[in-house]
C-alpha cells in the first residue's frame, strides 16, 4: 500500500478585512495550484486556528467565475455585456479618458475609490500613490474604524493595548461587541484557553444572541446603541461596592471624584430601561468584572455602527480603568493595535507628492458624490471617472439608492480592478482581472494581534490577472505620473518599507517568517502612562483633538458628553419606522466577499430578515414568509426568520449579499444612511430604523 503523498505548505497571512490577520499555511499543489489552508501553529496568536471559510480558500482561488481577461462594456450600465479586449486596449482607453477629463475638468475630476478587499499594504495603499502623484482626488476613508478607534483613544490617548494572547492569563474576558466566532475565531481561542486552564469567565455583549453569545457564562442581549448605558451603571455599581481601585484612579486618571459623582444617577434600574435588560443581569455583570481584577475587555467594531459608538466605546473602555485592570497581566482594554507598527508609509502612499489642497471626499457618502451633492463634492467639480480596487461599493456604501443613481450615468467613465463579476465590476465601462493574495507579494499586519508577516507569492495567476500593484505601476508610466515607487517591484518596496520603520529587512522577514511586535507589558498596559501628556487616563474627553488619524471633525461634535453618558443620537424608532435594523456579519462570508463560493452560499442559504416572535405575530408575518423593510431612503424585500435571541422592536439582517440574491434586486445597504457621526464620520450599519410589512 502506497503511503500519502506529502503536499508542501508554504507560510502566508490571510489578507481580509478581518483583526485576526491570520499567519496560514498554504497547501501548494504545483505552480498554479493551491489546496487546502491551516492556520500556522507557529504564529502564537492564530495558534493554528483559522475560520473554515479561509481553510476552503482553494474553492474561492480556483473559482471557474474568476474574472481573467479584460473586459469592455458593449451593452447598458449593469446589464454584464462585456467583450473581451487586451490589456494594451483597456489601459489605452483609460489614459485617453482620464487625460481627456483632467483637460476638460481639472485633475480632481477623477476619484481613486478603494478600500480593504486586502489588507496588504502595498496593494491595498498603493493606489494612493498614482492619487498624490496626479492630484486626483482625495478619499477619506470612514466606512469601519472612525467611531470605534476615536472611542478608545479618547481614554487611552493611542490605539494600542494588552496583549491580545493574555487573555488566556485571564479570569475574567468581556467581549463585547464583536461576534468573535464568526469574525475573529481567535479571540475565542484565547478566551476559551483561560476558561480551561484558570476557570476564567466568558461575558459576552451584542444586540442578539449571537454563537458568541452561546459560549459565554453570562450572555447580554442589548438594544442597539445602549452600551454606554450599560457600562456607566456598572461603573456606578463598582464604586457603590467599593470595588473601584480608588488607588489606582488617583494615581492614573483625570477627574475621579468629578466622574464619580457623574456616575450616582446611572443606577442598574435606569440602565435596564434603556439597555433592555435586567437589573440582575446588569448587577452580575459589575459583580464579575469588579470581583476579578485580571479582567480583559475585548472590545469590537460593534461600536464604530452606531451614530453613538464613540461615547459608547469610550463607557466601555472606561470600566478597566475604575477596575484598575490595567496593572495586571490579562486584564485592561483592547480594541486594536495600530499605534504599534509605526510604519513609514511615504514610498507605498506617495506621501512625499501630497497635495494638502486637493480635495478630500468621504468614502460612505459616495452616492452623494457621484450624484452630484454640493457638500459631498466639497464644493468643486463633479466626478467624471472613477477607479475603484478592493472594494464593492455597489453592495456596500450606504444609501444604495443613491449609489446606484450616481453609477448609472452615462457620463460617468468607471474602472473597476477586480476579482469576480460584483455589482460593481457590473456598472463599469472597462472591468480588468485582479490577483489573489495567493498570487502576488505584500506586506501584512495585524489589529487584533502584534504580528507583522510577509505575505509572498505561492503560485502563478490564472488568465491575465495582474497585481494592484502592477496595474498601478502600468497607469501611472502611461499617465506621465512621477515617483520612484512606480519604478519599484513590490517585494523593493516592501524591502524599503520594512527597513525605514525599523523592522529589518525583506531577506531577514522571510527567514523569520513574520515578527511579534508586541510592546513591553509596561507600554501595553500604560503602566508608566498613558498616551496623552499628563499620561491619565481620560474620563472627560477632548473630542476634537483626540488624535484620530487624519480625522476631520464631523457631526454634533460640540454636543457630545462631556462623561460617559448614555448618548441619545441613534436613529430612533418611530411610528412609521417603529424598527431598529442592524446589518450584522454572516459566519461565512465577509462583506461581500465569500458571497461567490459555493460552500459559503450554501451554509448562508439567502438573505433573511431576524425578526421576534411577537412582533412577527402582532404584525401577521409567518416565519419563512417574505416581507419588505422599508424607510426613508428605500425598501428591500427578503425573507422573514422567527428568532428569540433578540429584543422586541429589534430587526438583524446578517451580512451583504449580491443585490441579485435579494427578491427585489436592491441589496440591505439601501436602507443605511450616510450622515456623517460625530466626532470624525463613519458609517452607522446597525442603526436604522425602518417599516416592515408583508410582501
């Protein structure tokens, strides 16, 4: 009997939009072939675990729908009639286009849109370097992090924090926020570690019951936009049971005794009304974290949906202060590690050719740029082209409606780099074939951990399909565009990237795989201080100078609290709108990506609507019945699924399909707006209201 043929894996990180980065070990068949993905043992973080979807990767890689030719529209905008050109042809037809619009209209007539299909840096960033480098417009990006991250650094002063792997040193892990069994499978490898080996506690948070919810030894259901709720009347609790460390809060923050007497009407009877949950559930909570000292908050993107999530992350952060949690090994707060890394970015970005006066437009609000919204174009000219990597902004911008508008015009000349066939790729005039992460160089980095790895190319790519990085390089020798990066391969720039942020070098990060850039524990846990000057902690926050990355102040920025505070700002139910609708994540797809693979589609079946029992009754909704959601801005028609796990008046519609898996064609994100939250933007998903009726 023969013996198993041994097939070679070759070390790579998962390039997703997901903290976890995972370190993977890639099955590589032959030289145009992967099989099956395991996570790497070796990077402590991942610890060899990794989501299925990424572990069957080899079905989304060799996809017989891979786009692999360049392709030109023949027939109406979103009709998907294409015919096959070259690559000479295609990138011939965009530089006429583009120089023709600069001549007509000026260089900021054309908008360079992309986002985080990957996360490596030179191919995710890279197009800003052709944007400096021919003053296209600017982008200013606002879909994910703005509200979580400026939450946190409100207290902290830096987006850093513990070790994420000390929460297997833990007694105590709060997550909150985040599905982790669905979107950050290692933050329940670590968690579940210290329930086996110490008998810590698992509490989990989120607006329904999610299978995160299922592992934890105390589940809280909230409504949306409650948490800050719910963390003030558990900090009222510490310190009416003298659980507070009034030491450490002395020593190590501003205005205690202020902050205390702020806390004395946030009672646990005042929290439930507002939170939806029980002043037993609210007292347990304050008993677990105040009782275990080494508790670790672990703290998610949940917070950056909501119109409120700033002050809400912010309230939850402040709870491992007044614990004093933050002295001690698995205890604190962490949402993110991106102060770690101090990269240097000017040859990736083109820094070193920015132009401050060249408009900046926000990312969320595209279907008002692209439809011509005075204060979404900053007042200059329209958009005429658009070019658009990494990203689907046809499923997942808010305002859809508007979106759709916008890329249905005929004078709009749209180039889209991309993978599959999305709804975007379908209203562009010049689709072009992308690599997968599998099939070129880059440099990754991780938010949930403190690992920096190459990511190397494994195999060949199919067809014709070329780098972002490639393709930027190619534009910008055709366009006439000046910098040295353009005359750089990726694994150069990586090289130089590496060494001009003190990480070594290319040759040394290949032999060492990937590098744990994890501060000492005193850094991590502030020990010495924290980010700001006077190094406290901060419960009465600056808002507008918070040092938010390129942050510009937006919304009711003025009227934000002055402390933690339960912040009435949510889009609210009303009588014609009497439902709160969150746009939650699937386990099996990510955004809307993994939506093409059949396994995926498969596990997800199609596009539901959770809704209560009891409201489902009062309103004669049968369950599996289809019924139309419906608001100001829109309505979307999908399928009605009975579910206890979530409070009354609360609606969750799980992930971002194609617009075609929907009934009515018109995907979920037609019902989210684009108001710009307060204090930098963002982008509330899970804070809308809407009507529901029967279809």
């Amino acid at each position: 009997m023969n013996a198993p043929v041994s097939i070679p894996r070759k070390n790579t990180i998962c390039p997703h939009d997901c903290p976890s980065a995972c370190a993977l070990e890639v099955e590589v068949i032959d030289q145009s072939t992967i099989g099956r993905v395991y996570g790497s043992k070796e990077q402590t973080y991942t610890a060899g675990v990794i989501c299925a979807k990424v572990a069957r990767y080899a079905e989304r890689n060799h996809h017989p729908d891979r786009l692999l030719y360049p392709l030109k529209r023949t027939g109406p905008k979103g009709s998907n009639q294409f015919e096959r050109i070259t690559w000479d042809e295609a990138l011939t037809e965009i530089v006429e286009r583009f120089n023709a619009i600069e001549a007509e209209h000026g260089s900021e007539a054309i908008w360079p849109y992309f986002y985080a299909g990957t996360m490596g840096l030179v191919n995710r960033d890279g197009i800003n370097r052709l944007r400096h480098a021919k003053k296209y417009s600017g982008f200013y990006s606002s879909i994910c992090i703005n509200l979580a991250w400026s939450g946190f650094i409100a207290g902290t002063g830096k987006i850093m924090g513990p070790d994420p792997r000390e929460m297997a040193q833990s007694d105590c892990v709060v997550i909150w926020g985040t599905n982790a069994v669905a979107t950050q499978v290692n933050v329940m490898t670590h968690a579940v570690n210290a329930r086996k080996s110490r008998g810590a506690k698992i509490i989990a948070i989120d607006i329904y019951r999610t299978a995160t919810l299922d592992h934890a030894d105390l589940a809280l259901v909230v409504k949306p936009g409650s948490d800050g709720a719910l963390a003030c009347a558990v900090m009222h609790i510490l310190f009416r049971d003298n659980l507070a460390d009034r030491d450490y809060l002395a020593r190590s923050t501003d205005y205690p005794n202020e902050f205390e007497r702020h806390l004395q009407s946030k009672t646990p009877e005042w929290a439930a009304a507002l939170t939806g949950l029980t002043i037993d559930e609210i007292e347990s909570f304050a008993k677990l974290v105040g009782e275990n000292k080494r508790t670790f908050f672990r703290l998610g993107y949940g917070f950056s949906r909501q119109r409120n999530g700033a002050v809400n992350m912010h309230a939850a952060s402040c709870i491992a202060a007044v614990t004093g949690a933050w002295q001690y090994e698995g205890g604190g707060a962490f949402h993110n590690n991106g102060a770690i890394y101090h990269w240097r970015k000017s040859l990736i970005e083109g820094l070193d050719v920015l132009d401050p006066k060249i408009r900046s437009m926000d990312q969320s609000q595209i279907g008002r740029v692209l439809t011509g919204d005075k204060t979404a174009l900053g007042g200059g000219v329209p958009v005429k082209a658009i070019f658009v990597q990494n990203t689907n902004p046809m499923s997942v911008a808010p305002e859809q409606t508007l979106v759709r508008k916008g890329f249905e015009r005929e004078d709009l000349f749209t180039v889209v780099h991309e993978q599959f066939m999305t709804d975007t790729a379908k209203m562009a005039d010049i689709v072009l074939p992308a690599t997968m992460f599998t099939e070129h160089d880059d440099l990754y980095q991780g938010g949930g951990h403190q690992y920096l790895g190459l990511g190397p190319k494994l195999i060949d790519p199919p067809g014709e399909c070329r780098s972002n990085h490639d393709l930027i390089c190619d534009l910008a020798h055709r366009l006439n565009a000046q910098h040295k990066g353009f005359d750089m391969s990726a694994r150069e720039i990586i090289d130089w990237t590496l060494q001009h942020s003190g990480w070594g070098t290319l040759e040394e990060l290949e032999t060492k795989k990937f590098i744990d850039a994890q501060p000492p524990f005193e850094d991590a846990h502030f020990t010495k201080g924290f980010g700001w000057k006077d190094g406290k902690f901060r419960f009465k926050p600056d808002w507008p100078n918070v040092p938010f990355r390129g942050g510009r102040v937006s919304g009711p920025i003025h009227a934000m609290p002055e402390f933690p505070d339960h912040w009435d700002v949510s889009e609210n139910a009303t009588d014609a709108f009497p439902f709160r609708l969150a746009t939650s994540p699937a386990r099996n797809y990510l955004n809307s990506t993994f939506t093409e693979t059949t396994t995926s589609k498969a596990r997800e079946g199609e596009p539901t609507v959770l809704i209560h029992p009891d409201d489902a009754s009062r309103q004669a909704i049968a369950d599996q019945s289809y019924v139309t959601l419906f608001n100001q801005r829109g309505e979307v028609r999908l399928k009605a699924k009975y579910f206890n796990g979530l409070n009354r008046g609360v609606l969750i519609a799980e992930s971002i399909w194609p617009n075609s898996a929907y009934a009515d064609g018109r995907g979920i994100n037609t019902l989210v707006g684009a108001d710009s939250p307060a204090p930098f933007g963002g982008a509330a998903f899970h804070d809308n209201s809407v009507g529901l009726r029967s279809s």
